[in-house]
DNA sequence: CCCTTACGTGTTTTT
DNA sequence: CACGTAAGGG
C-alpha cells in the first residue's frame, strides 16, 4: 500500500508539477524562498514538499511544521495531505503561527508561570480596556478598540531581538499607563492576548536555551506559507526557532540550525499590513537565512488569460512593488463583466439574478466577495428571497455572539478561576442582583486580594467583615459560589456545560431579555454550541487513539475545548451536502479559487476603503486587495457597482471604484442595468455564465443605444480606447486612475472622504457634496475647526 | 438595582 | 439604520 502512494506521488512529482515548482519540492540545501505569484500553485508545492520530505526523504512527519495564516489555509493544506497520505503517514503539524504557539506553551506548561491560561480575544480585550479606561477616566478622545489596536501594532512591531517587551515603550503618556495596566491585569488574571502566544514562545526561545536545544532537536524542517504577511516578532519568531543560539544576535553570522526552511510569499498579496506585517521581510529573510535560494513561480494556472491580464494591468498601477510577469496559457475570450446597478438593493438582486442564469453543478463554485462584512447582508436577504442557498465564511464569527461568550465564560471560570474578564461578565448574567454597585465592590475587593482566585475572592466578600457583602446580594453570591461547587471536573465538558445551562436558567433568560426572534436564534445557537462541543468531545477521544493525531498533549478535554475554540472564528461543523455560494471578505479569499469570482461594492469607499485614501500606502494595499479578488476567478470574474448605497441610513451617491476603471476596457464588457432591460440582460447572462461562457453582449440589441459609447471625461483610459462596452450618454462618473494627476481636478467630481485644503479652515475631509450649479459644488467638509459647507471653488484637492 | 427611552455615534480587513 | 451608552422613572 505505502509502496502505491509512493509510486502515485512520484508520478506526479515528475509528470504534473513544472521545473520550478518541482525544484522547489526537492530543493536540498537549508534555505529557500519561492517567490510564487497568485494561482501558480503554491499551496502545492508546500505540500508536496512535505509529501516528498515524508515519503522520499523518509522524515519523521512530527519533525516538520509548516505555518500558515489563517485556519483556512491550514485546513486545505491538510486536506491535501491527508489525501496524499491516505492515512498510512501521520500528519505533521500544520496551522497558524498562533495556533503552533499555543501547542507549544500547552506542551511545556511546567515553564509558564500559569499553566491554566484563558485566551483573550478581541471582545475580551476591548472589555479590559474599558475597565481601565473608566479609573483613568480616558474617556472622551480614544475608543477602546483603538487603544487594543495600538497596543497590538505595538506588540507587533517594536519588538527587538532580545530586549525586554517593556524597553522601549513609545506610547503617549497616559496611554503607557494603560498599556502597562492591561498587561499586569492579564498577568494576574492568567490570560494571554493572541500576540501573547507569540511573544511567549519568542521569549522562551531567546532566553531559555535548554527549552531552543530541546525545539531544535526535534523539528527540523520549517516551512512558511504567505511570507509577506509576516510581522516583525513573526520573522523575529523564524529566526529564533531555525537559527543557531549564537546568531540570534544581529553582528554575529547567521547558521541555520535546522535542516530546512522554506517560505513562501508574493508582495502583491500582502494584505494585512494593518496588522503588523511587513513586505520587507521577504528581503530580511534573504538576508537573515542567507545563503537562500530563491525560485520564482511566474505561471498561473487557475485564471483564464484575460481574467489574468486585466489582474496584472490593475496591480501595475501599484509603485511599491518589484515588476513581475505572471502568465497563463488559458487564453479565452470575454470573461470579465462589470454589473452597474442603482442601488444596493438592485445590486443584491442583478447578482441573485446572475446565479440563477448558472448551471446547478457550477453553483458551487461561485463566490461572492466584498470588503467589509456588513455588505454581505443586502446580497444575503436577496438570496434567500431567490432561495440561494449559501454559506458565509467567517462572518459575525459563531464564538463570539454573546449568548455564546457567556456560557463560554462560564466555562472558562472552571478551568482558570482567575479569569476576571469572565467573572465580571457573567457575575450578573442572567441577573442576580449584583449590578455596578456590586461590580465596584468587587473590584475594591480585588484590589486588596490579588492572589485571590474568584472562589476565594467572592467567600472573603461574604464573610470577611471589610467585604461588605451582606443581605441579599450575599446570598446571590453565594448561590453563585454553588453553581461552581455543584460542578465535578470530568472528562464531559458536554454535562458540564448542560450543567450551566440549566442551573442559571440560561434558556428562559434569553427568551425573557429578548424579542421572540432574536431569542428564538439565540437559543438555536446555543443548542448549536452544546451541539458542537459533543462534537468536539468525541473527535477529541479519537483523537488520541488515532495516528494522524499531531501530538498527544494529556490534557484536560474543556482545557482543550476552550483553547481550540479561541482560535477558530468558525464553529466546528460537518459538512453540509447542499451546494452552496460562498460568501466572504476580499481578505479571508486570500489562497482559494473559484469558477466564478463576483466582487461586489466596487464603489469609492468601499474599495478603496475611505479609511486607505489617505496614503499611498494604504491605497496600494487597497489595490493589491483588488488583485487578489480578482486573481480568485478561475473562468469568470464579475465586477459590480452600484449607484447609490444606504450608508448610516440615508441613501448617498457613489462612484465607481478607480480600480475598475484600471481594467483596459478591450477585457470588461460593462451592462448598465439602469438602461438594459432586465429580460435582456437575463439573456445574456444565461449565454455569458450558463453557455458558450465566452458570449459577448451585443450592443445592437440595444434599441436606443446604438450610439458610439461616449467617451468617459473621467477617465484616464477612455479617450481613444476602442470600447464595447455599453455606456449611456449620461456617462457615469469615474475615478481617474492616476490620483496624482491634479491637472484635470476640475473635472472630477468631489467624492466623501477626499483631503482637501482652504485658505482659511486649513485642511479637512469632505463629508457630504452636493451640487450647486453646472461647474461648482457644496462641499461640506470636517476641519479642525469644524464642519464648515464651502463652494468647491474655494477647495483644493490634496492628494498623497 | 433594573428597565425604559432618548440620543448620539460610528462600520475595514484577522489570529 | 442599528448599535451601545447616558439619563430618568419604577
């Protein structure tokens, strides 16, 4: 049998994988970097490679990790290798940088200071923000969420080989306050933020050299897939785990220390600067791993030729960036389409209608993309009015509803009864009487015990005479201290949490807190939850007799559970049978494919994001953000924008995203669904998408519209360039392409969210326009002084 | 202490 | 619009 999958696997290696893909699989020496473009495959060849170090290199699998960015990435790399494997080879470890940390402080617990750690996500850490911002009374200038944000940008980037997390913090004064704060609450209350698992496991490498030895002997082989997504402690993280102790300062010569490194990346894919990550790492990596060899990938194999070169056209515009020259053999004909509806809600529709007009088998395989998750909810409510059956990937993520945060704080307080971000979450969830009077209370009593876990904190409260803690809510105390000393630790996370669930109440809550449908759902997800930890409770006892399991950890099963569940944005599922459309942002596409690839919201403001207009920078990574998108599509890419939009409520005009405008016009067929009726379109749609898949739409069918298409005074491209395209008269307007180019600034029309100057306001962000006459606007623009409604005459255009 | 109502305020992207 | 926070009455 190993002898077959051996013999299937060199088959392909040698048959179906290209000179430099194959190079890459069996590439000898230490270092390597694959440049690899969108669609060339490299998920393949990182899975190959593993294949090839397991089957022809005869590696032990549990000595080769290989680390992704999302869950998702991780999970299709598995599946391939399961595939491959057939269950005859155990799986190494594959998974996120953050999930191989975790392992790793689960494995060598004895070093942590607290073995039974809760994790905080997001949620968890605005609400401890909060808490401190109300004793530093912080208020008015900063939201939580932005301070999380800075204290996450600085834990990502300033942190230098070693030099102490704390060395050099560069946070305004009171914010360092804060900062510091939040760190000794988490210390004391045994948890750890997402950026924690990292720097955690970077701190034991460069400090503790028996624990780098004991790492180094065992994994050997590292491989790391979307390079150019990683972060400063991230690379410096690599450099800990695959260099010599020696070199791990900066003067001394770098010597790997493992038997191979690998890494993967393409700058045009680097989409989560936001984040923390950095292109320049591909170039440090050169650098600090040198001697690398470096393999670039230049074919593309998933995108019909044009679909690729309208990708490539967009991403030229980006300066920051190395030309590369991707390529595709696949040539075809007409398979970019741009949808131009009215409204939102038109939009949500023109796309229904789309689908309907595809094939059953091609359903499937049809996604829908956008930027942000709010715009996934107008195109939903038009696929269930379709009956379209679909799945939103990623979206309000299951474990962090809050009917399912409670319970899971309920849960996190057996395992780690010094969470105190969960206590005070549910100390009065359902209520019990003890409200922010209590919660005051509570925290003074804290103060003055800060070793004290919750059990011991609450029993001192009640019965020491400085608790304060009488009558009543004494006894609501108490009842509460029950409920925990009812629970028995067992292997049954399962009854535990039925337990919980029916000790509190926690059904009848939700039914009395909220209107019938909202408590209806809540229950579902709830009986969902209950559902899903059965689920995980017996793939967790497979687990441990199965051999495809990773590492055995003996561990709790709640521990486990509540650690598994911090890292998953998805809820554990099996697969459903029905065909469903995807649904999901630009940013969580990043390493899937498609037939069919439909972006939508292709506005000014939405892509580009109002929040990228601002630099350069930002709007490259907006753009490189498009060229992912479209580089999804296999056969067929849609491109939709719509008019106007309800945005806060109120309907506000929109313009057609820039980077449309940057596809040459000879690739994109544009439908104007203002002007087309809707019976022609379906027509076409159903030639287009269900045909011959390369149907052109024919202008002459268009009674009343056989006029040349006028030139768009917008934009950059369309002066002279022959069209097909079917635009009315009343041209749309358009971004120029170029937004440096201010000669014409006259010309364009004034879009929300532009930097713009006055004489006197100085400089501001324009927050509504409206016409004034032929050549002049309103323009209501945000200064420093205020928001003040000038003549656009009176305004300059500033541009980054 | 809890519930209601009235504002007002603000939407990237993920582990 | 839709959410979360601030203020007031029960």
């Amino acid at each position: 049998m190993i002898d077959t999958i051996k013999k299937d696997f060199n088959h392909f290696l040698y048959n179906s994988l290209n000179d430099p893909q194959r190079s890459a699989v069996l590439h000898k020496e230490k270092a390597q970097q694959i440049i690899a473009g969108a669609g060339s495959g490299k998920t393949r060849v990182i899975t190959s490679r593993i294949a090839h170090l397991v089957i022809n290199e005869n590696i032990n699998p549990r000595s080769i990790v290989a680390l992704t960015f999302t869950n998702k990435a991780a999970g299709e790399m598995k599946e391939r290798l399961i595939h491959t494997f057939q269950s005859h080879y155990k799986l190494p470890f594959i998974g996120t940088f953050h999930s191989y940390c975790l392992l790793l402080l689960r494995t060598n617990a004895t070093l942590l200071a607290s073995p039974n750690f809760s994790i905080l996500d997001a949620d968890d850490q605005e609400d401890l923000i909060k808490s401190i911002m109300k004793k530093y009374a912080l208020a008015k200038h900063v939201t939580a969420s932005q301070i999380v944000y800075q204290i996450s940008q600085y834990k990502n980037k300033s942190f230098v080989n070693d030099k102490s997390i704390k060395a050099d913090l560069q946070f305004a004064p009171l914010m360092k306050d804060v900062y510091l704060e939040y760190e000794s609450e988490k210390a004391r209350s045994h948890a750890l933020d997402f950026d924690d698992l990292i720097l955690q496991i970077l701190q034991l490498l460069t400090t503790n050299e028996a624990f780098k030895l004991s790492f180094q002997k065992k994994i050997r082989h590292i491989l790391v897939d979307e390079y150019q997504d990683t972060s400063h402690v991230q690379h410096s993280l690599l450099r800990a785990m695959a260099l010599e102790p020696a070199s791990t300062k900066d003067s001394a010569p770098n010597k790997l220390a493992i038997d191979s490194l690998c890494a993967v990346g393409d700058e045009d894919q680097s989409i989560y600067s936001w984040r923390g990550a950095t292109v320049a790492n591909m170039l440090k990596f050169q650098q600090d791993f040198a001697p690398v060899t470096i393999v670039k990938i230049e074919q593309n194999y998933r995108s019909a030729q044009p679909i690729l070169e309208a990708a490539n056209q967009v991403i030229a515009n980006n300066r920051l960036r190395n030309p590369k020259n991707l390529w595709s053999t696949r040539s075809a004909k007409n398979r970019i389409l741009h949808l131009y509806s009215t409204s939102g809600d038109h939009e949500a529709k023109a796309i229904s209608t789309l689908i309907k007009c595809a094939p059953k088998k091609k359903r499937s395989d049809i996604a829908i993309l956008y930027r942000t998750h709010f715009q996934s909810r107008s195109i939903e409510e038009s696929l269930i009015h379709h009956a379209i059956p679909y799945k939103i990937v990623g979206g309000i993520r299951f474990y962090e509803r809050k009917e399912i945060k409670d319970l899971l704080a309920y849960l996190r307080l057996v395992i780690n009864p010094y969470d105190k971000i969960s206590l005070l979450r549910i100390i009065n969830t359902p209520s019990r009487g003890l409200g922010a009077k209590f919660e005051e209370q509570l925290l003074i009593a804290w103060n003055r015990n800060p070793l004290f876990d919750f059990i011991q904190l609450l029993t001192w409260m009640t019965t020491d005479p400085d608790g304060g803690v009488t009558g009543n809510k004494k006894i609501a105390v108490q009842d509460f201290l029950k409920l925990y000393t009812g629970l028995e630790q067992n292997q049954h996370p399962s009854k535990t949490l039925d337990f919980i669930v029916n000790e509190i109440a926690y059904l009848s809550y939700l039914n009395d807190n909220y209107d019938p449908r909202e408590a209806q759902d809540k229950v579902e997800n709830v009986q969902e939850f209950m559902q899903a930890v059965i689920v995980f409770e017996q793939k967790h006892a497979n687990s441990l007799l199965d051999k495809t399991n990773t590492v055995e950890i003996n561990t709790n099963v709640l521990e486990a559970f509540l650690h598994e569940v911090a890292l998953l944005q998805e809820k554990i599922e099996e697969d459903s049978p029905t065909e469903r459309i995807h649904m999901m942002t630009l940013h969580a596409a990043k390493g899937l494919e498609f037939d069919t690839v439909i972006m939508s919201g292709l506005e000014e403001g939405l892509l580009p994001s109002s929040k990228s207009l601002n630099t350069n920078e930002a709007l490259e990574e907006e753009r490189r953000l498009m060229y992912v998108g479209m580089t999804r599509a296999k056969e067929h890419l849609i491109l939709s924008s719509a008019q106007s939009r309800v945005t806060f409520g109120q309907f506000s005009d929109q313009v057609i995203s820039r980077f449309v405008s940057e596809i040459p016009k000879g690739l994109m067929q544009t439908i104007d669904l203002d002007e087309v009726p809707i019976a022609q379109a379906i027509k076409f749609f159903e030639q287009w998408i269900g045909g011959t898949s390369s149907a052109s739409f024919q202008p002459s069918q268009l009674p009343g519209h056989m006029t040349a298409p006028t030139a768009n005074p917008y934009s950059a491209h369309s002066a002279s360039a022959p069209s097909k395209t079917v635009r009315p008269a009343t041209s749309r307007p358009t971004v120029p392409s170029k937004p440096s180019v201010s000669k014409a600034s006259s010309s364009v029309p004034w879009i929300k969210n532009q930097t713009v100057h006055h004489e006197k306001f100085g400089t501001g962000i324009i927050v509504e326009v409206q016409r004034a006459d032929d050549s002049d606007f309103y323009i209501t623009a945000l200064f420093s002084a205020g928001k003040k409604k000038v003549l656009s005459r009176f305004l300059e255009k500033k541009s980054f």
